[in-house]
C-alpha cells in the first residue's frame, strides 16, 4: 500500500500513468453523462408535485456533491503535501482547485435555475445556500492566494493552510439541512439511510453522478499533469519522457 | 421537437442542463490548453537547452 502511494507521488511514474489513464475516465465519463442525461430527461417519470422541473436534480445534485467531493480531495492532497513535503500532492491540490470553483458555479446556478420555479425566488440567504456560497470563496481565495506568491514552495504551503481551515465548511454545507430550517429539501441520496428517490428516478442519478466523476477524474489528471510539467523543470526524466512521444 | 418539451419547465430545464454542458465542455478545454500550452513551453526550453 505505502509503496504503491510513494511510487504514484513520484513525478515520472505519475505523468506516465496519467497519460494512459485519463482518456479511459474520459470515455466512460462521456457515455455514463450521455446516458445519465438521456435517462434523466426522458426515461424517469416526472415527479407527482414538481412535474418535469425536477429534471434538474439530474445536473445539479451531482455537480453540488462534486463541489464537496473535490474540495475534500484538495484538502487531503494539500495536507499530504504539507506533512510529507510531497510536490505531487500539491500539485493535485492546485489542479482541484478550478475544477472544483466550476462545479460549485454549477451547483449554484442550477441550484437558482431550479429555485426559481419551485420556490418562486432565484436566491434565499438560506443556510444551505450561504454555504455553498462559502464554498465558492473559499476556492477563489485559494486560487487567489497562491496566484499572488511568486515562490512556488510558499504558495504551496499557503494555499495549502487556507485549503485544510476551509475544510470546516463541508460539514457545515452537508448538514445545514438538518442543522437549521431550511427551504432547501433534505439529503436525496444518504449513505445510512433509505433514499428519498424511487429506484426509477435514482438510477439517472447515479449513472450522472459516475459520470462527472470520471470527468473530475479526467480532467484532474490533465491539469496535473500540466502542473508537474512546471514542477519538473530541467529534470532528465521530462526531457525523455516528451522525446518517447 | 417534441422532444425539447418539459411542460411549464421547458425553460428552466434546458437552461440547467444547456449550463451544464457549457460548464463542462469550458473545463475540458481550459485544461487541455493548458496541457498544450505548457507542453510546447517545455519542448521549446529543451531544444534551446540542447543547442547551448
């Protein structure tokens, strides 16, 4: 296990096998969205209450779990780094960033999108919204903070405190729903509990989110792999390494 | 184009899911030109290294 972790975390064996990993995630990640959002929109049965508006669930649960997922993932990989003076793991921390801001735009424009129909309102201040809205923040912060240190090793350390302080929001967006009353509805999928979704509808659900889980996979490796090009400079394995391609 | 047709929440559905390609097609090509751009960069440097 520790020799596979160190193995991955060296550079020449990462850029190697992301190369051949990322079109993988990204063709099964273009099937299962194709088909998601094809089950989504015309083979699960419109709701009794919200008809065919809660269609959205379909784009905006998996881009809302995906802001939470990714920012836990930037965490993980920036506390990696900060512990064990991994570069890698910085470097995956840097890369989550962007991806993670996009999902988290998504997951609240949706989320608007969807509001305004069933809610009669585009925004409330409400404690599952605020959040997220944090959320939001706290990845430009991050983007913002290392953009503004020229040294790599202190923007990497930096940003690396804002991500792992900023992980306390997570919690706090996943249980606002049941913390305080809100408009927002309650978890639609829960790990211990029931779902609150027929099989029918969920299914959709599910392929989505395997779906934009791949993608945040392939497109994770891709910028990483732009960022170790960086964080390699004048090393002899990235000189043969492009020569072999 | 029947097939466009979600009752009252015509609108509000495909704006969601039209929002979202865009979002994800913006995030594969951001990170595929920067793949690109910093690929050439590093080709560039290497060659210059070699002749020096």
């Amino acid at each position: 296990m520790w020799t596979w972790f160190h193995k991955l975390g060296s550079p020449p064996h990462f850029y190697r096998i992301s190369a051949w990993l990322t079109p993988w995630f990204a063709w099964a990640a273009l099937v299962l969205i194709v088909i998601g959002a094809y089950g989504g929109l015309y083979i699960a049965p419109a709701d009794y209450q919200q008809l065919d508006g809660f269609r959205i669930i379909y784009v905006h649960v998996p881009s809302a779990s995906l802001s939470l997922f990714i920012y836990v993932n930037m965490a993980i990989a920036a506390a990696v780094g900060l512990i064990w003076r991994i570069k890698l793991a910085h470097a995956v921390a840097a890369a989550c960033a962007p991806i993670g801001a996009s999902f988290t735009f998504l997951a609240l424009a949706t989320g608007s999108i969807w509001a305004k129909p069933m809610w009669g309102t585009w925004w409330v201040w409400d404690a599952r919204l605020t959040s997220e809205l944090v959320l939001l923040f706290l990845y430009f912060g991050y983007m913002a903070l290392r953009a503004a240190i020229d040294d790599d090793n202190r923007a990497d350390r930096a940003s690396a405190l804002l991500a792992i302080i900023g992980v306390v929001n997570v919690p706090i967006i996943k249980y606002s729903v049941e913390w305080w009353n809100t408009l927002h509805q309650p978890a639609t999928i829960s790990k211990l509990g029931k779902p609150s979704m027929d099989f029918d509808m969920l299914i959709w659900l599910l392929v989505m989110l395997a779906g934009f889980m791949c993608f945040f996979a392939a497109v994770l490796l891709t910028r990483v792999r732009a960022e170790v090009l960086v964080r390699s400079r004048g090393q002899k394995w990235l000189k043969q390494a492009l020569q072999e391609n | 184009m029947e097939f466009l047709d979600f009752g009252k929440h015509t609108s509000y559905v495909l704006s969601a899911f039209s929002l979202t390609l865009v979002v994800l097609v913006a995030n594969v090509l951001a990170a595929r030109s920067k793949l690109s751009s910093r690929l050439t960069t590093t080709r560039r440097r290497i060659a210059s290294e070699d002749k020096t």
